[in-house]
C-alpha cells in the first residue's frame, strides 16, 4: 500500500494500519484537512482502544490460567 502524500510504500502485514497512521501523524499531519484531522484523531483513538482491549485480554486469559491450575491442585 503506497502512502496517499508522499512515495512511501508500506509492507501489507499485521501492522500495515497502525505504521500508515504513524507515518501520516509524523509526516502529513500538517497537510490533512481539518476533516481529515478529525477522521485521522477517530480512527486513532479506535486503533488505541483495540489495542488496549487485545492487551486486557491477554491480561485476563494469563489470570484464568493461574486460576485453573490453581484449582486443579486442590
Ligand atoms: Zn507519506
């Protein structure tokens, strides 16, 4: 996936969303319009809270582990 402001082509993996918004906040920010500033602020806050939501998972599955085991000794 080439860049929408400049000649940067971007790998299509797992991180693709997250390094192109990366790459527009360092680089293009200045540029977007002001809808574009708000989508791009949107779309950032959704990215963040899914990762957040991923990392609380990971979290949780980790403790209901413990629990299990825990429990399968007793
Ligand atoms: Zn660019």
């Amino acid at each position: 996936m080439k860049c929408d402001y400049c000649e940067k082509v971007f790998d299509d993996d797992d991180n693709l969303v997250l390094n192109y918004f990366d790459h527009i906040q360092r680089y293009h920010y200045d540029v977007l319009s002001d809808n574009e500033k708000i989508m791009h602020d949107i779309r950032k806050k959704m990215i963040k809270s899914k990762t957040d939501y991923q990392v609380d998972k990971n979290i949780k599955g980790d403790s209901d582990l413990i629990f299990n085991a825990k429990n399968s000794d007793t």
